[in-house]
C-alpha cells in the first residue's frame, strides 16, 4: 500500500489477556517506531527500530510490553496481562533514513489502533 | 529532559481568518521539528519539517518557522477555512535521539 497500516483498527479485550497489534511500514522505509496516545495525555514514544540495530526500547513502560520486527518490515506490539491503563491509541511510524543524523526524515503515521481494556 | 508546550490548547475562528499556533521547547539541541494535524481515526499527516538548519518551511497557506536558540516554531495558516478543523501537533526529534516529542496539541476549530 502507499501509507503505514495498523491492524485491527479495534480492539477490545479484557483486563489479563494478551494482545497483538500489527503494522505494516511503507515499502523500504528503514525506521519503525510505535507511540501510544492516552486519554487526556499527549503522544508518547515506545520503541523504534532501524534496520539491523537493536531497538531502542527506552519508552517501554513495563516489560509487559514487547515489540519485534520481523525481516525488516512488518511489526507486532505485544500487550501481555492487559491493564486498564493499557487502554490507548497506539500509532505506529515510519521513516526512510537516508541519512542518519541529517534530520531529514519524515515521519509517517499509521491510522492507529485503538485498545479498551475492559 | 525535553519539554514541549503548544498554545493554544484550543482555538475556535471564523472562516477566512489567519492564525498563529504556537510550539515551545526547552532543549534547543534538536535535529528538526515536525507539526503534523490529527483528524479523528485518522492518526497524523505530517504537514512540514522544518530541520535545526532552516528558519522555515511552507506549503500551500502553511508557513512554519523555527527559532532554534529561543525554543520556539510557530505554524502560520492563511485564510483559514473549515477543512482545517483539526488537532495540531509539534514534534521535535532531539539531537543523538531517534524518537520524536511531542506537544499536547492545538484543538482547532474554523467555523463557516
């Protein structure tokens, strides 16, 4: 597709269970990041991969979080023993690096999926 | 740490009329600054990026402006109509730092 896609575009589940979000980065962006925008609460930043380094997992709020990236492209978000405070949007980006450190790269956002944690 | 503070939070304006919203930041060692606009279930299109070299950008009836060494970027929008009704948003990408801050947003809403 031409932009960043998340999947689903909802999701409810209840307090405890696991779940998954995905995203799919525009074709041959070299960045993936994921943030999480809260009720009430600006856009807050989770992880960021960039092609073969190791994430940069700084914004994980606990280690009921875990993202992967799977060959370069696809990301999955993993949500385990779901919270109600989990309850979020959570955006997913992506960049074409050209440079790194020219400060010339876009970030494209995904539509989001949206999390309620009954 | 990097702060980012937008003013407005909110902003109503009749059609036709130019405004200014307003993006503080307290680090000045930043690789560039992003404004994007949030339209609900849409996530955010990116509108300008302005890197820590340039004074400005513009697109269409958008003109951003960065002043690195005070901290601030105002987006300028002409002629305001309707289909700006939206939620704008700055983001600055610290320098030795992959990830973006972001502001709280400017609400605004152009009525006919």
């Amino acid at each position: 597709g031409a932009g960043v896609s998340q999947s689903p575009s909802n999701k409810v589940t209840e307090k405890g269970k696991d779940v998954e979000l995905r995203c799919d980065p525009i074709s041959g962006h070299t960045a993936l990041y994921w943030y999480r925008q809260s009720l009430g609460q600006g856009l807050e930043f989770l992880i960021y991969f960039q092609g073969n380094s190791a994430p940069d997992k700084s914004g994980l709020p606990s280690d009921r979080f875990s993202a992967e990236r799977t060959g370069g492209s696809v990301s999955t978000l993993t949500i385990q023993r779901t919270q109600q405070e989990d309850s979020a949007v959570y955006l997913c980006a992506s960049s074409l690096v050209v440079l790194a450190g020219s400060g010339t790269d876009t970030q494209y956002f995904g539509p989001g999926t949206r999390l309620t944690v009954l | 740490k990097q702060e980012v503070t937008q003013i407005p939070a909110a902003l109503s304006v009749p059609e036709g009329e130019n405004l200014v919203l307003n993006c503080s930041f307290t680090d000045s060692a930043i690789y560039n600054l992003q404004w994007f606009r949030q339209d609900p279930g849409k996530g955010l299109t990116s509108l300008l990026l302005i890197q820590s070299s340039q004074r400005e950008q513009t697109s269409g009836r958008l003109n951003a402006s960065l002043d690195k060494s005070s901290g601030r970027s105002t987006l300028y929008i002409a002629a305001s109509q309707p289909g700006d009704s939206a939620t704008y948003l700055c983001a600055v990408r610290r320098i030795n730092t992959d990830k973006l801050i972001f502001g709280t947003g400017t609400r605004l809403q152009v009525f006919p």
